[in-house]
C-alpha cells in the first residue's frame, strides 16, 4: 500500500474583510489580553462580526501519495494560493488539520525566500539551510544547481539586481535540487522563458519517477497539467468543485468555460476598486467588432478588437498597455502591447483617461474559444495592474484560408503565396 504522505482534512482558512492580517508572537498575544482585557475575553466569547468573515478555503479535503504530482487549477481566487500556503506554513489554517511526512519546499512567488543584499550564491546556501540541508548536503548539488538555473555569469552578483526572470531560474534550482520530499510549485513558472518552463517542467518528472518525490503543482496551463499529473483538484471558491483523474476534470472544468461566454460579464467588464491605485487605475475592458459593438462570438473572416480603459493619475515615463491572448487549455498564443511600435518608450504619459484598443485581424485566429489576459506596467520596473481570465471570445467557421477552418494549430493566417512553373 503506497503511504500518504499529504492528508488533509476539513481544511478551512477565514480572513476578515478589511482587516490587515498580522502574524503575532505569543508575547504580542499575551500583552493584548493585558492591554485591554475586556475587549479580548468579549471578542472570543461572542465570536467575529460574521458579516466581515471571508473562507478563502471551506471543508477541503484530499489525499497525496509519494510520489505523486498533484495538479491544481481554477479561476484567480479560488482558493489555490492560499491551499499553498497553509501547506507551506507560511499561514495555520482556520481549521482542520494537514499532516506532511517530509520536508517542504516552496515556489510560490518569484524570489520566495531569497535574501535580496546577499549574492545568487550566498542564497542558495541560505535556501539550502531553511530546508533544513546540510553544507555537505548543499556543496554536493551546488555545481548541478547552477549549471540547471544558468545564471553563472551573475552568480556573485547581489539578487537584488536580477530580473524576475533570473529570480525564477535559481528559485527552482535550488528548490529542484536540494531534495525536500514535498515540492509546492505556484504559477510563478510562467515568468520563465519557453525554454526553461520546459526544463522545469521536465525535472518535476524526473524527480518523482526517479527519486519518488511528490509535488503539488498549480497552473493556469491546462497542457503543462496533462502532461505531469495524473490527478488534479479544481478549486471554486474555496471549495473542492472536482477530484480526480486529469482528463475528467479538465473537460469538467472547459465545460463551465464554455457556459460563461453567454455571460455578457465575460466580454465587458468594468474592474473593480482592488485594480485601483494611486498611480493608475484600469476601468473597464471590451471586446469589439468591427461597428464598435461589444461581442463575444466572430467568424474566422472578422476583425476582433481588445479595448482597455485606464486612468493615469501621475506622470508616468515609459508606461504601457498590454493584453496575453491564450486559448481554451491557457496556452499562451501571443502577447501584445500599445508600445510595440515604440510609440511610448521612455515618453511621460500625463494624467487622464485614456482608452488603448488593439486589432485582431481576421483570418488570423483558428476556429476555437479564447481567453484575454490584460496588464498595466513600466517594462523591468514596475507592474501597476495584471488581470486574469478577465474575457473570454469564441471564433466560429464563416470562411477562411481554402475554405478550411479546421486546420491543425493554434492560428490560421491567411499568408500570400506565389507559385510558378519554373521547368
């Protein structure tokens, strides 16, 4: 019989809304009850203000055997990141319980861990030391750790001067290499390249049939989460909506997709105040056709435009617009941005409302259902809003290339060719 080495039962995690979560030593705990006792017995003996109450996570229950890689997926807000996170001990839980038979370790958002003044080199063994490696342990894997994260050049370079790209690239290394029994990998993969999510995702396999590690793996990308997982858990508002083997729950999980693009919320959305700063603030989000209407249903032959209105409160240098095209399994199709041309670069955009549109030509996208990504930022210095999942469109067959909607892949362009006899 193959042991469990995660179980967790009646898990349930309950913030308070509005109020700014702090982590207190027992000493602080002590000296509140003394500061204002009355006020201290009052709260637990009547309980919180229900009406303030928010279950990140409601009665979650699921088993993970050694060896296995446990897949997670769901719309932002289900729950995934907080599940990670009492899995973790980075949080406790409301209630119920977890058991871990083995060490953790933890990818759950770019440079977790990491001490940003000390170097690429001083971090891993400082990583090494929070799993609880030995130096021996460490100096063994530390050559294979730096050759996988490719960072060599910038090795003794402090981390604080590493792209997020760099962070990601040494964060797995480390966490890949230094053998905790439990690996927790967040979405974080995605500020990868093509290429190393690959490698990565090809050593999440390695080290659970090879060395018979177990991971729990959370991603928007449906393809990546076939290939590894067998099983996966869909979370939905912090419940367990699903549970089971991969392919099932997928479908389970597309076919509420699909009901969604009826939803008129799903092509126009207007955002809410969480998406608003002091800097700037995105308002609203459109798909239109080509008479200015907003749609979600086109033909293979139709323009589609991504409309995104923004307010921009402060001067910004160098500030753009942009939106992440993906399809139906979260594969990414392509990213665009209002600077592409160079139109902004390292100009100031002054205060106002702006509205950026992009053009999707027609004859450009395969039959299928697609999902828009959008995002607001400085290139390499600050990103001021990211929004998932936001719009969802579907384009349907009314003409195309040969008159064949149904090609293999992703795009079908309509490409100019020339042919002639030349013998």
């Amino acid at each position: 019989m193959v042991e469990n080495i995660i179980e967790v039962k009646n898990l349930g995690k309950k913030y308070k809304i509005g109020e700014k979560q702090k982590y207190l030593a027992l000493r602080d705990t002590i000296a509140n009850i003394f500061k204002t006792p009355f006020s201290w017995f009052s709260t637990k003996i009547k309980g919180s203000d229900a009406i303030n109450d928010f279950w990140a996570l409601q009665d979650v229950n699921f088993n993970v055997e050694k060896g296995e890689i446990l897949g997670i997926i769901g719309r932002n807000g289900a729950g995934k990141s907080t599940l990670l996170k009492i899995l973790s001990q980075i949080t406790p839980p409301t209630k119920g319980e977890i058991k871990l038979r083995g060490r953790v370790g933890s990818l759950l958002e770019v440079g977790t861990g990491f001490h940003p003044e000390l170097t690429g080199r001083e971090n891993i063994y400082l990583n090494g030391a929070i799993l609880g490696m030995r130096k021996k342990e460490i100096e063994k894997k530390f050559d294979e750790i730096v050759k996988f994260s490719g960072i060599e050049t910038f090795l003794d370079t402090p981390v604080k001067r590493y792209s997020s790209g760099m962070y990601v690239r040494l964060a797995f290394a480390v966490a890949a290499h230094l053998e905790p029994e439990i690996l927790i990998v967040d979405e974080v993969l995605a500020v990868g390249d093509v290429e190393f999510q690959k490698k990565c995702l090809g050593k999440m396999s390695e080290i659970t049939t090879k060395a018979g590690r177990t991971v729990l793996f959370v991603s928007h990308n449906l393809a990546a989460i076939r290939s590894l997982c067998k099983k996966i858990i869909l979370l939905d508002k912090g419940k367990i909506v699903k549970y089971g083997f991969t392919d099932e729950v997928i479908n389970y999980y597309l076919k509420i997709q699909n009901k969604k693009l009826n939803n008129a919320e799903y092509f126009y959305k207007k955002i809410d105040d969480n998406l608003k700063n002091n800097s700037v603030s995105v308002l609203s989000v459109r798909i239109l056709n080509k008479d200015n209407v907003v749609c979600s249903d086109f033909g293979t032959i139709d323009d589609i435009f991504i409309s995104i209105d923004f307010e921009i409160k402060k001067e910004i240098s160098g500030f753009l617009v942009d939106f992440y095209l993906l399809n139906e399994n979260n594969l990414n199709i392509f990213i665009s941005s209002d600077n592409d041309r160079n139109q902004y670069a390292s100009k100031i955009r002054m205060p106002g409302k702006y509205t950026s549109v992009a053009k999707i030509p027609g004859k450009f996208l395969n039959v299928g259902k697609y999902i828009v990504n959008i995002g607001g930022r400085v290139p390499n210095v600050k990103q001021y809003f990211a929004v998932k999942d936001i719009l969802m469109f579907q384009v349907k067959s009314n003409g195309g290339p040969s008159s064949v909607e149904l090609r293999a892949g992703i795009m079908c362009p309509d490409l100019e060719w020339k042919t002639k006899l030349i013998n």
